[in-house]
C-alpha cells in the first residue's frame, strides 16, 4: 500500500520527547537529493527545519496528524 503524499499545510507531531507540532510549508525540490519538506512550529513560525520524506513518513521519528479544519469535521 502506498503512503499518502505530503503537502503544504500538512501536520506532523514529534514521537518522542517534547509532543511539538510541524506544519508543511513547502517542498524543496532538487533533481538530486530525495524530496525535502521546509516546516514550521505550530505557534512559533520563525522556528523552521527541513526534513526528509523519508523521515517524516518514519513513523518513530514524526506522526501526521490532522489539521484544525479536519479536527472539526
């Protein structure tokens, strides 16, 4: 089965320590490197870190989680 893929405004949640949430700002292309995603902290959006595909899809490292419009739903 394959994994959804991600996009802008998707959220993913740290597994371990401190729960924080990461949101999707954009995807970094490059013909070279696998797809990397730029994230910021949900309430803190000046806190930003590039992350692999492959690490936020590794269910040990960062759990998606939905969004507040799919929360209500």
């Amino acid at each position: 089965m394959a994994k959804e893929k991600i996009q802008v405004g998707d959220r993913f949640i740290t597994v371990s320590g401190y729960p924080t949430t990461w949101i999707v700002e954009r995807e970094i292309h490059s013909p070279t490197v696998a797809p990397h995603f730029q994230l910021s902290q949900e309430g803190q959006p000046s806190r930003i870190k590039t992350l692999s595909e492959s690490v936020l899809l590794d269910g040990n490292q960062y759990k998606r989680v939905p969004g507040p419009a799919s929360a209500a739903a």
